[in-house]
C-alpha cells in the first residue's frame, strides 16, 4: 500500500516572482539537458535562474512550451481614423 501526503499550500509572502508588481524579462532559455530559463527582476537588478530536471522519474522535463513573437502597434491614430 502507498502512502500519501495531503500538502497544503501557502502562498509565498512578498513574492518577487508577483507578475503585477515586478516586471521581469526572460534572457535565456537554453536546452543542455536539462530546461533553463534566466529573468531579470527589473525592480531589485537580480537574475533569477529556474531549471527543469530531466531524470529517470520525470523523463521529460517540460513536455511542450510555446513561444509567441510579441509586436506593438505604433499607428493607433491612423487605425482609429478609419
């Protein structure tokens, strides 16, 4: 028979990671292995590093992800004049 834990969750205080009030940029992301992303925390000038393991017990360390290619409008006029 397994034994199984009941993990509560408890939201971090302070969170730097708070996507609303700390804007952060994504500078690397890289595969040798394992998935590694790097941010930039705008506010405190700090790097953060996250890295997704690949070993035996979870083969695959992200099974998919999706980029998409980010664009601003600069002729707001000239769409509202139409």
């Amino acid at each position: 028979m397994e034994n199984e834990k009941l993990i509560l969750w408890e939201p971090i205080k302070n969170n730097p990671f708070e996507r609303f009030y700390n804007v952060m940029d994504l500078r690397t992301l890289q595969w040798n292995g394992n998935f590694e992303l790097s941010f930039l925390d705008h506010q405190n000038n700090r790097m953060y590093h996250f890295t997704y393991k690949q070993d035996e017990a979870n083969f695959y360390a992200i099974r998919h992800f999706r980029m998409l290619e980010e664009f601003c409008w600069t002729n707001y006029e000239t769409l509202i004049d139409l």
